[in-house]
C-alpha cells in the first residue's frame, strides 16, 4: 500500500507529516486538510510543482517530505441573528397569520357565527368575488325600476364592500352588512332575554342570501351572447336542473307527467341505511308522495323520479341535519356520521343525455390519469426531483360547456368549502367556515379565529359526535390539466375570453 508523509502549507501555518495513501482517492485527502484547516474540500487547491491536485485521481508526483501549498479560505462562521427565530407552535395569532399570510377573520357581533362563516363559504367563489368587484347597486334598480329592489341592492352592495375589505385586512368588523340583512330579514334581528341576538340557521341564512344575489348580480356574458341562458349570474354558476318524472302507482294507465325544476342546492336526506354523501343525495332523487289524481279524482300516492339536466360550476349540497320536534319546540339536531369525499363524481346522478355530454371531458381525465400512472410507473427508481423535471408543463382546460358558461362539462367537483355546526340544535350551537387554500391545505374560519388545518381534518367533520358536523358543503368544478404541445403556441387550447380556470375573464382586475 503506497503511503507518503508530505508537510502542507497553507498561509502562515504548516503542517507536517502529515499521512497520504494514494490507493484512496485525492478527495479522502482533501477531507484530512479539511479537519485541519477548516476550508472546505470544494474550496481547496492543492498544488504541487505547478500542478492542480484533482479530486478523482492522483495527477501530481508524491513523495515522503514533499511540501504541498494549500489555497483556500475558510467560510465565515455563521452570526447569531439579532431577532431569533420564532416558530409556528410559539406564535400568538396575529404572527401567525402575517407569517402564514392567513386571509380577513370576522368578527362575532354577538351570535352571528351563522352570518360569518355563510360569508366565509360564499367568499371561496372566484368568480362571485369578481362578480360582485364589477357590481353597481344602480344596475338593477335602474334597469327594472322597481323599488321593491332597493333593500337586494343595498344587501349586495354592503357584501361587495366587505369582500374587498377581506381583501386587505386581518380582521373585519361586519357592522354594516350586519345591518342590513336585519333590515332585510328581520326575522334575523330576532333577540333573546338579555337583549342579545339569536342563534340562527346557516342553511338558511345561506339561501336568503343566495335570493338576494339572483335579483342584483347581472348573467355574464360567455363568447357568443345569443347562448346566455341564465336570468342571473347565481342561476347561472350555482344553479342546476331536475328532469322530473311524476307516476302513479295507483292507476296504471294515467300518464306520466315530465317537467323540470332548478335547484340551488342538493340535499342529502340523513336515515337510518344512510352512511355516504352520495347514498343521501340519491334517496332525493326518487322519493313518494301523495296527490290527487286526475284518473282517480281523489289522493293517490305518486313516484316521483328525479335526474339532473344541468350541472353548475358550483355544486352545493346541504346535509338535512335538523328535524323539527314540535313537542320541545326547536330543530333537533341528527349527529349521525356521513362520510363525504373530497373529489365528487356526479356522473350517476345526470339524464342519460347529460351523461353523453359529460363523457368526452372524462374520457380526457382518464387520459391524464392513465399517463400519470405509466409515468410513475417508469420512474420508480427515480428520485422525487427527477420526475417533478420530466413532468410535462400542462395547461387548464375550460370546465364549463362551450354554450353554458357556468355549467360543469365533467361531472367531476372538488370540495372548496364546509360550513360546520357544533350543538344539539340550529338555534344554538356555533357555527365555522373551513376553505380549501391551496391543494390539501385548509383555514378554518372561526369568527375572527383564523387557522390552517390539513385535509384529514375536514373529513373528520363528518359527524357521529358533539364535535363539528358538516352541514353546507360547496364543491367547485375539477381542473384538467393537459400538456402543452410545442405547435399549440399559435393556437391555444384557452380560448382568449376565457381564463385558466374555465371562468370568462372579468373586465376588472382580480
């Protein structure tokens, strides 16, 4: 085994005898010089007669009490910073959400948890938010001239404001929308014996605000204007269509009648048998009831069968939480567990037509899916870095159908939103908003109590106990996302009026 003692000299000091084995390569060398000096193998150079010693092979003559110089400096030591660092568990909530850039809390004005995590839920809508940026309380007045309009427009104009003050600040003080749902609504300005206000019903809360925005907020107009089909921007991205099917079962031979029903939300009707979101909302879609039959002329009990036509953007559903029991006098609360998922398949609930229409978007999913699979597949011996390169860049395909801005083209939705309610009965009891950030990562939303949470915490919201149980959840549409072919530079797959996310651009900035 080739072993030399050589001296080094770096700077003013020197070093001597020190052990060289050239069997090892120059780098387990430049580790010893390292120990003894401090400067990094990376940051060395070590010479000898003019050559540059390498760090794979030894290309320089080495002999017993050859003297090598060394070049190189040390890194600085590293200095205490003046302000420590704090961390995420060691902050009070206002570090928190400047660290974490949380989004606007709302203040509690006395039982109006209801109002803030309605407003919360509703706020998660991009394209609401810009609906009501391009808002004038004027517009609907001055093109209907009825003054039965004044308190929708003054509703929507408090809530327009709000938004934009979410926007810009870390806690909102809602007095001024407050006011006017009162005014609005006054069955909401309800108080109790101390003269504070009454709990009161999120769901329905919800709703009258819903009423509200169909009368103000204008249709958007998609790239041809003679395909609007939409009274109102809330028909439009919240509202969908029954194909409603009437039998009875009494008399064979009358008819069946066929009509269509819109809807604003679905809802998920809570039994005994029930245990999934989806088995809930499919016993809404055939159910029996009892009228009176024109063959029979008198009540006879009907069928009544119900599919969906038209899909929205935003899908809504409403777990049937609350039963009212007249002897106690108050909306009994059903704590039952119901699982919901985060990614909704809707397909199985559509017409037969409306499936045929859904069916080339999916075809496309299971595209990407089927390639992303194959892709991990061939990496499997690849590190995380290396896949993320090879992975294509892609970009967002429209989810509405090209003659319904608004609409869904998949059938596929990812949950955006869950208003939660914690207590025995919808008028009592506390009431929170949980949106979807970014990917998995989550804020809930307690009044003016902002925090993030992870994914496995919205599905333990599913109920089962006194913890918090999902009521209203809003599901948006599911991006596809698809490779960008190099000859699509001049053509792209977006059409220009049309953002990333399917939405129709909006004249004012976002």
């Amino acid at each position: 085994m080739p072993s030399y003692s050589v001296n080094v000299k770096w700077g003013k000091e020197s070093f001597k005898n020190i052990e060289v084995n050239t069997d090892e390569t120059p780098l387990l060398f430049k580790a010893q010089l390292f120990a003894l000096t401090g400067v990094q193998p990376e940051r060395q150079k070590v010479l000898c007669k003019g050559i540059n010693l390498k760090d794979e092979e030894w290309n320089m003559p080495i002999k017993s009490g050859a003297t090598l110089l060394l070049l190189g400096t040390k890194e600085e030591v590293p200095v205490e910073p003046v302000e420590k660092p704090k961390f995420i568990e060691d902050m009070n909530e206002s570090e928190l959400a400047t660290a974490l850039e949380l989004p606007a809390g709302l203040v509690n004005l006395g039982n109006t948890c209801y109002m803030n995590a309605t407003l919360q839920c509703l706020h998660s809508v991009r394209e609401l938010r810009n609906a009501l940026k391009s808002y004038k309380e004027e517009q609907a007045g001055a093109a209907s001239g009825m003054a039965s309009l004044a308190l929708p427009q003054l509703l929507t104009g408090s809530m327009k404001k709000l938004f934009e003050d979410m926007e810009r600040s870390d806690t909102i003080t809602p007095v001024l929308f407050l006011q006017r749902l009162h005014v609005a609504f006054p069955n909401f300005a309800q108080t109790g014996e101390n003269a504070s206000y009454r709990q009161q019903d999120a769901n329905e809360c919800w709703s009258e605000l819903l009423k509200v925005l169909q009368q103000t907020l204008p249709t958007q107009k998609g790239t041809d204007e003679k395909l609007v089909k939409h009274s109102s921007f809330i028909d439009q991205w919240f509202g969908g269509t029954f194909d409603v099917e009437m039998k009875c079962t009494e008399a064979e031979g009358e008819p069946t009648s066929k009509s269509k029903e819109n809807f604003l939300q679905l809802s998920c009707f809570i039994s005994t048998e029930v245990k999934y979101m989806h088995s809930g909302l499919r016993l809404r879609l055939k159910e029996q009831l009892t009228k009176m039959s024109p063959t029979l002329a008198r009540d006879a009990v009907y069928t009544k069968s119900s599919l969906i036509s038209r899909l929205p953007a935003y899908l809504t559903v409403q777990f049937v939480r609350f039963q009212y029991k007249g002897k106690e006098g108050i909306n009994a609360k059903v704590l039952k567990d119901i699982k919901f998922p985060i990614e909704f398949d809707a397909f199985e609930l559509c017409t037969p037509a409306l499936q045929e229409k859904l069916t080339p978007m999916r075809e496309k999913f299971q595209a990407v899916h089927n390639a992303d699979v194959e892709r991990a597949l061939k990496g499997k011996n690849k590190s995380k870095a290396e896949l993320e390169k090879e992975k294509p860049k892609t970009v967002a395909q429209p989810f509405c159908f090209e003659d319904d801005l608004g609409s869904n083209n998949s059938g596929y939705y990812t949950l955006q939103a869950v208003l939660t309610h914690q207590g025995r009965s919808s008028s009592s009891g506390h009431y929170v908003g949980w949106v979807r950030q970014k990917d998995d990562q989550w804020i809930k939303f307690d009044d003016d109590h902002v925090s993030p949470v992870d994914q496995e915490s919205i599905l333990k919201l599913s109920g089962g106990g006194d913890w918090h149980c999902a009521y209203v959840l809003v599901y948006g549409p599911k991006i596809l996302e698809l490779p960008i072919e190099p000859e699509s530079s001049n053509n792209p797959t977006v059409p220009a009026d049309v953002d990333a996310s399917g939405s129709e651009k909006m004249t004012v900035d976002e």
